[in-house]
C-alpha cells in the first residue's frame, strides 16, 4: 500500500527531469537570440548594411528587352512549294501547285525563281501571285539576261559566262489561304533583237517564317541603347540639392544645411590641383606622383550636435597636361556616400587644406544628392 505513492512520486519526478532537459536548450536559444538582436555582432551589423543598402534592381529586368530575342529558338523556315517547271517563250501560261500561306506566321514569305536562258539572250518574265478565287494580289515583272564571250588582258584569255537569271522576294499575305504563281514570258531574244523559241527550264521555291537577320541585329543594338539610357536615368543620378564648380569647400558646407529624407545621401567631389606659382616649373619632377591630402568631415543635426566626425585621406594623383609644354597637374575624385534613418535637418562640414606639398588648389566640382538608388553595393556611412 505504500508503494503506490512512491511510485507515483517517482514517475512525476521522471517527467519533470525529462521536461527540464528539453526545456533547458529551448530557453539557452530563445535567450541567446534575444542577446544576439541586442548586441551589435558583426552578423547584426551585416544585415543592418544590407538594410541601408539603396538597391534597387527591378530595373536591370529591362536588359532582357534585347536579349530575349537571342534567349528563344529560332522558328523554323517551313518549305511550301519547291517545284522544277518548263516555261514555253512564246508567252503561254503556266501555274505553279498551290501551297497555303500564313497571314499569322512569324516573319516573311520568300519566294524565290531561277530560270535557265539560252547563251546571249535576254528575257521579260511575268510572275503573278493568285488567291484562291484566282485574283492576282501580287504581280511584278523581272528583266533577265545571259552572256557568253572571251576576254583578253595583259596577252591572257579566257571564256566567261554571266547571268542575271533569278529573282528573290519577300512579303507578307493579308490573309491566310491557299495560293499558287502564274507565270509567263513576255519576251526572249537574242542579241540582235530576235525572238526565240524555247523551253525555259525553272525552279519556283516558296518558303515562310523568313527573318531579316541584319535588321534583327540593328534592332538588338538600338534597343540595348535605349534600355542602358532608360538604367542611366535611375542608377545614382538622385535629386540635386546643390552642386557647381567652388573655390571654398568649408564656405560651400554651410549651404549643404536642408531637410534630409530617409535614404541615401551623396557627396561628389572632383578637384584638381597646380604647382605653386612661385615654385619652378621643374619641380613636377620632383614632386611625388600622389599626395596625400586630408578631409575633415562632421555631420551636423538641427540643433548644432555634431553626430559624426571623421578623417578622411584622400589621393591627388598627377595627370599630364593637354600640352607637354605645360607642368602637369594633380587631381582627386572622391564620392561619400551616407545613410540617413529618418528625415531630419543635417549640414556636412568638410575641409581640405588649400595648399599641400609645392601643390595648391585650383578649383573642385562640388555636387550634393539625395534620394540615390544603385544596383551595387556601396560603401555607405550610417548617420546615428
């Protein structure tokens, strides 16, 4: 009778142990995750970029405009008429078998006729396309001839043998149906203006689905234009708010002050750098090819609280002039790109000394836009 309690005892006991020891890694996970989003780890502060990251990459869907052509298979050309006829010269009549066109089908209908002329001849042949009620919807004529003679250049001869004896059409039906060629010879002659008699040995070949494929390259190339066009319109073009050619980047930094949306700030700036008047001209030549020169750079709320601060180094690079006989020149391109959360008054104060080295300033290109969207990634400063 006591054993009952024990048991029962010992089986609470059991479940509670076994409950514990999988509860215990459950909450050792749900706490570590809870320490992990608090603090900042180098996987946090991963994901927190990609956050700020300003992509924006629906648009490059619009580089499969001109691919897509060259992504599908080609249709296949589909032979309608392949036929081997006897044209009489004397101007009598004959048709072709009937085939069927396509008014729907992709590209253009080739028709295609070879016809085989006597030595020194020249003929006038006729070609009419019937529907199926025998209406002529197509017609139009060929002036054909053959040649045969000898040739003699530079004490050498030979025999040649030319022709214009064929023809090649390309068009479009209006309507789909079957069809056949009327075809007859209005004229053949020799050289000397005399009709002969003949049977004229001829090929009629009618294909479809005929594509043009220097117009399809044209067209890839004019589309690939237009679409890189439409991407320079969005990629880091942005809205200005201010920019121009300056002489004073820490006098320019008070009209950087304004309202910031959240988003994407950039700073463009482009300098360039000459010899100090008083220096000899051949002191370039001594001068180091890049010099260091340093931006200061603070970030600044509405109120006057300085939010970030930051060194910065920046490269002047020697460039030669356009004209060897002038001294070359030093030049910086720099762009700073920076994250604003929330929408807020900022003002960025940059300086750069105006002399460095035997180098002194000539003018920067100064440009300041928001709202900047790119399909890479940058290397963004995040405004706390």
């Amino acid at each position: 009778m006591k054993l009952h309690p024990m048991v029962s005892i010992t089986w609470v006991t059991n479940w509670d142990i076994k409950t514990v020891a999988l509860s215990t890694p459950i909450l050792l996970n749900v706490l570590t995750a809870l320490v992990f989003m608090a603090q900042p780890s180098g996987v946090h502060r991963l994901f927190q970029s990609i956050r700020q990251q300003p992509l924006l990459l629906w648009p490059l869907l619009s580089l499969m405009i001109p691919l897509w052509p060259g992504c599908t298979a080609p249709m296949p050309k589909r032979e309608l008429l392949g036929q081997e006829l006897f044209l009489p010269s004397n101007g009598e009549v004959i048709f072709s078998q009937p085939f069927v066109l396509d008014a729907e089908a992709v590209g253009a209908t080739r028709l295609f006729a070879s016809v085989g002329l006597p030595v020194n001849s020249a003929i006038s042949l006729t070609t009419e396309l019937l529907n199926a009620s025998d209406q002529v919807v197509l017609a139009f004529d060929k002036e054909g001839w053959r040649e045969r003679g000898t040739w003699q250049e530079d004490g050498q001869s030979g025999i040649y043998d030319e022709s214009d004896s064929y023809y090649e059409v390309l068009f479009k039906p209006d309507q789909s149906g079957q069809y056949r060629l009327r075809l007859a010879v209005d004229g053949l002659e020799d050289q000397a203006g005399q009709a002969l008699v003949a049977q004229l040995p001829l090929r009629v070949d009618v294909q479809d689905r005929r594509v043009d494929h220097g117009l399809a390259i044209w067209t890839f190339w004019i589309s690939l234009g237009i679409v890189f066009m439409f991407l320079n319109s969005i990629y880091c073009q942005g809205r200005r708010r201010y920019g121009g050619r300056i002489d004073d980047l820490l006098e320019t930094s008070a009209f950087t002050r304004m309202n910031y949306e959240k988003g994407v700030i950039m700073i463009k700036m482009k300098g360039r750098f000459e010899l100090l008047s008083y220096i000899n001209s051949d002191a370039y030549k001594k001068t180091s090819s890049s010099i260091k020169l340093p931006l200061s750079l603070e970030i600044i709320d509405g109120n006057g609280l300085v939010l970030q601060s930051e060194k910065i180094t920046l490269y002047l690079n020697k460039k030669s002039a356009n004209d060897e006989d002038d001294p070359p020149y030093w030049q910086f391109k720099k762009r700073l790109f920076f994250y604003n959360p929330r929408l807020r008054s900022l003002r960025f104060r940059l300086s750069i000394p105006e002399q460095i080295d035997c180098v002194e300033q000539e003018w920067i290109d100064f440009d300041l836009r928001d709202r900047i969207v790119s399909m890479r990634p940058l290397n963004i400063r995040r405004i706390d």
